[in-house]
C-alpha cells in the first residue's frame, strides 16, 4: 500500500514499502508514454529511506468528467505491449497469484465473522465463478485495477494512475472492474459502455469477464469484512456488500474505500 502526500500545487510524494528497485517505475512510466498512454510525470529520481521508497511525481489536477471512451482505447494501447518487453525490467506477477484472488481462503479466514445468509452466498459466488481459468483468453499486460478511483482526467485527457497492479493477466482482468461499477458500486450509466467502446470490445456478456467482476467483487467484500475485524470504521461498509450477498432486495450500493 502506499501512501500520498502533496507537496504544493504541481508535486506529490508516494511512498511505499520497496517490493523492486524503484528505477523500474521510472522505465515503465518512460514505456507507457511512449505507446501513447497518460500516466503521471517522475519530476525527481526516486530514493529509498529505510525500506521505503519515495516518488516525487507531478500532481495531475483534474479538468472535468472522465472521458471512458478514451480510456478504453488507453487500456487497449497497454494490452498491446508485448509481455516480453516488461519481463525481467519490471516485477510482472500472474494477476491470479495476488492472495485476494485466493477467494476459499479468505472466506474461510472471516467465516466467525459473517452470518448463515452472507456466508451462503459469498460461497455460492466462488462455485460458481471459481473456474474463471477455464474460459480465459491468453495473458496480455494488464493496469490490474481500472476504476474511477484510478484515473484523472486532465487537461490533455485521461492520466492512468497506480501500476502497483501490473500484472500478466487475460484482458477482461482490466475490463471486470468497470462491468459491474454501475450496479455494485454507484458508477454513472453508460461508464463501462464508452469504456468498451473505445477498447474496440465489449465484454460485458462474455463468461470469463463476468466470473472475474463477480469474484473482484467477493474480494472486496472479504477484504472489507477482514478489516472490520481490528478497524471499526470499516464495520458499516462490510456490513453494507454483505447485504447483496445475503439477497437482500434494497441491499445498497457500495462506497469505494
């Protein structure tokens, strides 16, 4: 996880646990820009303090509503780049292999914590959906976490923030978050729609990309559910996607956190 801080108009620092050598964040963000995808400016080199690692990158302010269609056409220029090109330059994990994605062992992990009703549901989900590399596509370079919460829009277009997620991963990896960000979690009408439009695919019927939106979504909520468990303020938020799992018909949206 990391955490940011502004420094003035133009600045903010990100600072991390170091995981890689921080220079490979710099020859990413140099590849991304030139296949033509926005990504924030490194103003200064990065530099390591005690295990972590400290990046000086420009302050993206935001000019009005996110263009999706552009954004689609964003992800499709990174679906292009060949895998080659990033092994051994940059850390390039299976999106599979991130434990959250380890669905089974988190439910088991919170089970003292969730109802009869919840629990049912969350289980059913993962039966259901579990298989979700048996309809796959081959592994492209994903972002690994495409939402509103992840991208600005300047005044030269749509900025792609956080890669912390790269990941080899089938390109509906990158199109699941926005598949469901309407009914599960409030998004405006039509997002994923302009988003598919200007990726030149729309993958919103596909199976493999319904079974990954599903299962981000299982994620999140026992990722929500575990943190309830020492964090109070996350308490309400578990209990409010535990409301859809357990069939609730006004069961609410849910609040990115």
């Amino acid at each position: 996880m990391n955490a940011l801080f502004i420094v003035g108009d133009d600045v903010m620092l990100r600072i991390g646990h170091t995981t890689a050598a921080p220079e490979q964040a710099l020859w990413l963000a140099d590849l991304l820009a030139q296949r033509g995808v926005r990504v924030p400016r490194h103003v200064r080199q990065p530099i390591v303090v005690e295990g972590y690692s400290v990046f000086a990158v420009e302050r993206v302010h935001s000019h009005g509503p996110l263009d999706w269609t552009e954004i689609g056409a964003a992800v499709r220029r990174v679906h292009q780049i060949p895998i080659g090109e990033t092994l051994g330059r940059h850390p390039l994990p299976r999106g599979a292999t991130f434990p959250w994605w380890d669905t089974a062992v988190l439910l088991a992990e919170v089970d003292d914590l969730l109802d009869d009703r919840s629990r049912s549901g969350l289980a059913a989900a993962i039966r259901e959906h579990g298989d979700w590399q048996t309809r796959a596509t081959p592994d492209v370079l994903c972002h690994g976490d495409v939402h509103p919460g992840n991208v600005v829009q300047s005044v030269d277009g749509p900025v792609l923030l956080d890669w912390d997620l790269l990941c080899r991963a089938p390109l509906a990896w990158d199109h699941a978050p926005m598949i469901t960000w309407e009914e599960r979690w409030g998004g405006e009408a039509g997002e994923y729609a302009r988003f598919a439009e200007g990726y030149g695919r729309d993958l919103a019927d596909d199976p493999g990309a319904r079974s990954l939106a599903v299962l981000r979504n299982v994620a999140a909520t026992l990722m929500r559910v575990r943190a309830s468990r020492t964090n109070p303020a996350a308490r309400e938020e578990a209990q409010r996607r535990l409301a859809y799992w357990r069939g609730e018909a006004d069961a609410p949206q849910w609040n990115p956190v």
